[in-house]
C-alpha cells in the first residue's frame, strides 16, 4: 500500500484513472493497523479498480485538516479527483468492499 503526503495528494488523486481510497492514520494506532491489514487484503482484489492508499496524519496535516479528519482511523473515497464520501464500516475486508460497492 502506497504512502500519500500533503505534496503528492492532489496529483495522485487527480491523475487516477480510478476512484482512490485514502486511510488516514497515526503510527501506535492499533485500530489503524487493523485497518492498515485487511486494506493490504483488499489492495489485490481491487488492482485496477480502485488505488488504496495511506497518509500518516503526524507527518501531514494539510489534507485532514480540510477534510476535518477527527478520530482514526478514517477512510476517505474520491472519485474523479474529488472527495466523495468517508467510507463507514471499518474493520474488516468484507465490510469495505460492501461500502465500495455502493458508490
């Protein structure tokens, strides 16, 4: 799963020729690891259906801070470039993939 910084996001999320989902994350966030491992599960069923990546909250603020990131971890679905919608349903690959079908 790819690193995101405040630098690189508009870019990347904009040239993706696929809908992004974003986890938004802090290092010691057990539910965030959690969170961080079912993704990697997940990343091999949706390859060329939707980009998965990750931003360290610590290190980048600009990003959550628009989105008014509060609590994580927090999973954020752009399509087109732009922001959708916070994907609910944290916790396991089955209950994303379930939110990810809805759009």
């Amino acid at each position: 799963m790819r690193d995101v910084t405040d630098r690189d996001f508009d870019d990347v999320v904009k040239q993706s020729a696929v809908p992004v989902l974003v986890e938004f994350w802090k290092p010691g966030c057990g539910s965030c690891r959690a969170l961080m491992h079912e993704l990697e599960k997940l990343e091999l069923d949706m390859l060329g259906k939707t980009l998965i990546l990750k931003m360290n909250v610590e290190e980048n603020f600009q990003i959550p801070a628009e989105l008014e990131v509060h609590t994580l971890p927090a999973l954020a679905l752009y399509h087109q470039g732009t922001f959708e919608r916070f994907i609910g349903g944290l916790g396991t690959r089955e209950e994303i993939l379930k939110q990810l079908r809805l759009t």
